[in-house]
C-alpha cells in the first residue's frame, strides 16, 4: 500500500513522464490548528489534476487555480503562505485561525523524484535537497533523526520509512497490522520462526525474518523510530521479544492479549533483568478501548494506540484499557 505524499511522488513522476507541466506543494511550516502536517506533499498538474493533499481541501482550490494561470512558481520556486489574516483564515476554511507555509515547485528535473522512490523501494531514507534560487535539486542517504528544513534558500524534505514497525507472529491479525502500517509510512519486519505461519505470509513490501524472536529484536538494533507489537499469543515467542524490546528504545512496545494473560505475562518479565521502569513502558491490553471485535478492527485499534504514542498524545486507561484522553474532549488547537 502506498502512503498519501508517496502516490504524490509516483503521480508527479508520471505526470512528467507524459510531458505535462508539475508544481509540487510542500507544507513547510504552520501555525494554529492545521490540517496538515509539514512534510505533507500536494502535486498539481498543469491542467489541474491533483495527487495529496497540504490542507485538507481548505486552500487545494486556489492553489489549482493558480498553477492553471501560471501566476505561481511558473518558473522557480516560490514560498507562500496561506491564513496570514484573519479574513484568509475564513476564505480559505483554515480552522481555528491557523496558518501554514507552502513551498511550491515547478519540477524541471523528474530524475530526483525517480531517484527517490527508487530508494523508497529500497527501503532507504532519501533527503532530496532543493535550491529556491536555481530550482536544482539533489539527493542524498538521509537517517531517521533528520528532519524536514527550510531556511528561507534551501529545502530538504526527507523521503522513506523513516518509521520502523516489528510486528511478532505472522498470523491474520498481523497482515492486516502490516498492509495499515504500511499506509502509515512504517517499514514493516514481521518475525516468524514457526513454519506454518511463514509459509502463508503474503503481505507485499514487508520483510519476513524467521529467527527467534529476541535474537530478532538484538539484530534490528531498534530506535526511537521502531514499535514493536508481539500478537501470537505464545508466551514463547512473545515474551522473547518483549523481553529484548523492552530494553530497546523503541517508543512503543505492546502486546496482545486479556487483562489476566497480560498481568501474568507481567509477573513473568518481572523474573528477568527488568528494571520497574522497563517494565512500565509495556503497553497491554494493546490497543485503544474502540469496541474492535474483527482482526481488521483490533489492528486499527493497535495502530490507533502506537499512532498516539508516536505523536505524545496523552492516553489514559479505563479498565486496564488504553483510550485517547484528548478523545474525551473538544480541543481546539
């Protein structure tokens, strides 16, 4: 599955490929509540044609408008900014008063865009770096710390996985983990040594290890990019991971199962080289409290859990179950 700002990319590059003319959108900043995170990526094709989104739809119309006119970035880079005033905030449906900042190009060398999916299809960070001056722009390996910069001269937008999820136990729940995963811009590696499983997964653009679990979680040398979800229900295998995760600094670790099976699986860490603090950091029953009952169900719940992790959203639990305490609430932003 593709992530939303990788069709953009795969868009633009075919668009160019046919001859047509390509301004690409990035959000470089914002202010106040914005649809968009920076980063976010909207390609416009001469004609009017969109891939992506930078607002949610709030300003895609005047930007299209635009572009048809060739009144902006017809010939170099331009950066632009949308809500300035309170009257534009209201024009162009910004919520709550927000701003952002858009860099718009006008692609003239489609072979940096090649280059960077094919990276991404290599499962590599790629750091494309853009001159407002020259419109020129190169590629380099990026790393998971780098960033999305934009000082005024250069952009660098930083293309890839820069997510890592490891997902333990091959079974249906986790296909269905993965292929969502996958859309959220994780590079999914699914750990499996048990042959029945193995021999059926069938999930595309994932990776498949078949060693044991906590060998698994030592090779990966997992960061604070990488979550790890533990799903077979095997003791055996589960623990092994979470044991080694634990360690790690990986922002999320989770693992499924009751409230009883979890408070066990708890008194048996805690048998190990566990510190409280490591233990702690065990998210189980995993999952947001959502009502999910069907496979496909629990992995939005799961995904839902690790998302609001990943983004330092406060959660809070309700019977030992994890729930969104911004969920309770209107937040305005």
């Amino acid at each position: 599955m593709d992530s939303v700002d990788l069709q953009v990319l795969k868009s633009a590059a075919a668009w160019l490929d046919e001859g047509h003319r390509v301004v690409l959108a990035t959000v470089t900043e914002t202010w106040g509540s914005s649809p968009r995170p920076p980063g976010a990526m909207l390609a416009v094709r001469g004609d009017g044609l969109v891939a992506g989104s930078v607002s949610g739809g709030c300003v895609e119309d005047d930007l299209i408008d635009k572009v048809r006119a060739c009144s902006l970035a017809a010939e170099r880079p331009e950066a632009t900014i949308y809500g300035i005033s309170k009257e534009d905030a209201q024009r162009f449906g910004l919520p709550c008063g927000g701003r952002l900042q858009l860099v718009l190009e006008p692609v003239k060398d489609k072979a940096t865009i090649a280059g960077v999916l094919a990276g991404i299809d290599r499962h590599e960070l790629v750091a494309r770096r853009l001159d407002m001056t020259t419109g020129a722009a190169t590629l380099r390996a990026a790393s998971r710390t780098d960033v999305l910069a934009f000082d005024g001269q250069v952009l660098t937008t930083i293309h890839g996985p820069r997510w890592r999820l490891l997902i333990i136990g091959a079974g249906q729940l986790s296909k269905y983990v993965a292929m969502m995963a996958q859309a959220l811009d994780y590079d999914v590696v699914v750990c499996d040594p048990r042959e029945e499983y193995a021999v059926t997964w069938d999930v595309a653009g994932t990776t498949l290890l078949r060693g044991m679990p906590d060998d698994v979680v030592v090779e990966l040398q997992l960061d604070s990019h990488s979550a790890v979800v533990a799903v077979t229900h095997d003791p055996k295998l589960d623990d092994l991971a979470l044991l080694e995760a634990l360690k790690s600094p990986a922002f999320y670790v989770g693992a499924l199962g009751s409230r009883l099976n979890t408070q066990k699986r708890r008194e048996r860490l805690a048998q190990f080289d566990l510190s409280q603090g490591e233990l702690d950091r065990l998210h189980g029953p995993v999952g947001l409290r959502i009502g999910s009952k069907t496979p496909p169900e629990i992995a939005v719940a799961i995904l839902a859990e690790i998302t609001a992790v990943r983004h330092e959203v406060p959660l809070m639990t309700v019977g030992n179950k994890a729930i969104d305490a911004e969920a309770t609430q209107t937040v305005c932003r």
